[in-house]
C-alpha cells in the first residue's frame, strides 16, 4: 500500500512530541516493508527526493509548523498547485500522491476519506479538566473533544501505549475494542547524541554542584513543578538532606509561578532552571542524576523515563493510572499530589545504593526492546492486516447512484 505519514510539530522546542515522532520518522526510513511511505511535513516547503530503497518516494524536511494535519501539508500542496477553495489541502495531497491508508504521528488529526491510523497518547482533558491547558488556553476542552470525537470512532486502527489508554478511549468515544491497538511506546536510540557529548562537562557548563535531581519538563501546570519543590523543601527541613534539582524545558506559562514558590522556599541555591538544553545535553544530565524525578500528573505514556532506563538513571515517578504498566518494576512510584510521599520516594533510591543499581538494571531490560524500529516493525503488521482489506477496492472508488 501507499501510506500516508503526516507528520506535524509545533516548535523545535516541544519536548517529549517532537523526540517521539522525529525517532520514528528515522525508523520508518529505514524499516524494510513492502509498503511505500509517504511523509508529509511543509516548515520549508520544498519536497526532497530521499532514495533509501524503491519504496521511499518523498520526504518532506521535518521542522517545526503547526500542530493540526492541515497546516502539515499546507506549503507543500500549494507548490503543487493543487489548493482550492473548497477542498482542504490534506485532501488534495491524498489524491495527488494516491494514498491507500494514511498514519497520523500525533493526536488531534481530522479524519480523512482514506482509512486512517489514529495515535493516542493520553485523554487527560476528559480525566482531568480541571487544568488550564486542557481547558481553557492553548488546545481547549471544545477543540480537543470535537477533534477526538470527529477522528476516533471513525478510525480504522487507533494505536496507544497501553491497556489502561485503550480502555479509556473504549469508555469516552465508544471505540470498538478490537480496531485498538497497544503498542508501548519506545525510547529514541540516546548513544549517538552522546557520543557527540562525552567531552562536554554539564555540570561545569551549567554550574551544578553537588547530587541532583532531574525533571526534564515543560512549564505546563500538569508539570507539576510546584509539589516537587515542596518536596525538595521536607526533605531538607524534616531529612536534612540538601539534593540539587535541575530544571529542564520551556515556559508554556507556569514558569513565573514556578520561579516564585522557588523564591518563596527559599530554594534558590539548590534549583537550577535551564531552560530548554541540547539534547546531547539532556542525555548528560541523566546520566549524572541521582535520579530523573518525572512528578506529572499525566500519563500513561511518557517519554522521559524511557528516556531515564536507557541511559542508567533510576527514576521516581507519578503513580499515575498505567504507570506500573509503562514502568513496571524499574521505577519507585509516588502519589503527585503529595510532596512527602514524594520525598519518600527520593529517599528511598538516594539512600540505597543496592536498590539504586537494581532499578538501574531494570530499567536498561526493559526498554531494550522498546526502539523506535521495534515500534514501526508493529505498525507495518498492522499496515499488513489493513492490507488485506484495503484490497477490495480502488482509489478510485465511488458508488454507482441508483
């Protein structure tokens, strides 16, 4: 088949979104499948042969535009000739190029005429409202609900990361159990960034001193900045024990709130907020941790401590619904909403060297079969099974009026 892969970013800057769909992207170049795919991404607006194999037809430079499928195919349809005022862009490109199935990377996609494979990875704005960014700004409650209610049901395969994300999108669109598909979601190969690294000294670059922690993370509420500062203060006031906490990741506008109970803490010598850092520098920083402290109320599925287990940093994590699924053993879980549980959880790997190097151990086995490749090898059996019923009719199709 002709498979559409839309591809769409919103900044060079989002985080755990773009590590995601730019690692698969790179698998999907190099995957072997009887299928031709086809990526679609519009940043420059130039289409660019890339010959890796009969199959690979165009690819579009991946960069940074707007998050819906509509703006991700935008420039390049235009260079084609091919918008009208009454047929969207994606649809146009889907005709022009002649695709059989088209693969969403991201959420939040509108269906199309074609069948259609449907990414997941979390319906928190049904499971938490209550936060801003799901609600009220940015991507709103109205616009993610009429996006997930319009693409879901009508999607011939939706793909998640875990049991606990598919019967949640069972429970709120009515999804039959048998068009999802659980696939965990992978980790990015981290060893070629640190081979670029191995000279470079974070914590002299970044003028880090002492033990840390680490939470790579945006400045979303969800983030849960402020009751890991909380935590970071008991531990110092009721364990006597002063840990560095390194702050990673771009302000999406909790950043001042942030920066402010920091203040308020009196913490200003123990955190450090980095902003957004190179990638080969992030790996740095795990591998330097006393541990990655991941404290967001959202999940299941989350990149950072995938992220953590490939490069032996031992994790602590929000005990959140499929985290013990995601996670397994390799991680010690904490209630988010409780600073002293979180300070427990630190507590536990800071002060125990053994379990320290068992999480470890755990973690290194169990993304070990978790790339990106692993992951585009999955969809492609699902691409095979859609295959066998995407035959029964052409492309050009359309029903014989009575």
């Amino acid at each position: 088949m002709r498979v559409g892969v839309v591809v769409g970013f919103s900044s060079s800057m989002e985080g755990g979104g773009l590590t995601f769909v730019a690692s698969l992207v790179d698998a999907i170049l190099s995957c072997s499948s009887a299928h031709t795919f086809i990526v679609f991404d519009s940043q420059l607006g130039e289409s660019q042969e890339r010959s890796r194999e009969s199959r690979w037809e165009k690819f579009l430079q991946l960069a940074s535009t707007g998050f819906g499928a509509r703006r991700v195919v935008g420039s390049a349809t235009r260079r084609m000739g091919l918008l009208s005022p009454d047929v969207s862009p994606l649809t146009k490109f889907i005709r022009a190029s002649r695709i059989d199935v088209v693969w969403f990377l991201r959420p939040g996609n509108p269906p199309v005429s074609v069948p259609y494979i449907a990414t997941v990875w979390d319906l928190q704005h049904r499971l938490q409202p209550f936060f801003p960014e799901v609600s009220s700004t940015g991507w709103t409650w109205g616009d993610r609900e009429r996006a997930y209610r319009s693409c879901l049901p009508r999607a011939s395969r939706i793909i998640t990361g875990t049991q606990a994300g598919k019967d949640n999108i069972i429970d709120f669109y009515g999804v039959s159990p048998e068009n999802i598909i659980v696939i965990p979601m992978p980790v990015a190969d981290p060893t070629l960034a640190l081979h670029d690294n191995l000279d470079v000294d974070v914590r002299v670059k970044y003028g880090i001193k002492g033990d840390f922690l680490l939470y790579p993370a945006q400045f979303w509420p969800h983030k849960n900045h402020v009751n890991l500062l909380l935590a970071l203060d008991e531990l110092r006031r009721k364990a006597n024990v002063q840990l560095g906490l390194v702050l990673t990741g771009s302000d999406k506008g909790n950043l001042d709130h942030v920066s402010k109970t920091v203040m308020a803490l009196g913490l200003s010598s123990q955190v450090h907020t980095l902003g957004f850092v190179p990638k080969a520098d992030l790996y740095g920083l795990y591998r330097e941790a006393v541990a990655l402290t991941f404290a967001s109320f959202f999940g299941p599925d989350n990149i950072p401590p995938l992220e953590a287990f490939a490069l032996d940093c031992p994790v602590v994590a929000s005990r959140v619904a499929g985290a013990e699924e995601q996670l397994g053993d390799a991680a010690v879980l904490f209630d988010p909403a409780d600073p002293a549980d979180i300070a427990r959880a630190i507590l536990t790997i800071q002060g125990d060297p053994e379990l320290r190097a068992e999480l470890i151990q755990r973690g290194r086995e169990r993304v070990s079969t978790r790339s990106a490749r692993a992951y585009v090898s999955q969809i492609c059996q699902v691409l095979d099974d859609l295959a066998r019923i995407r035959r029964c009719w052409g492309q050009d199709y359309a029903e014989v009026p009575l």
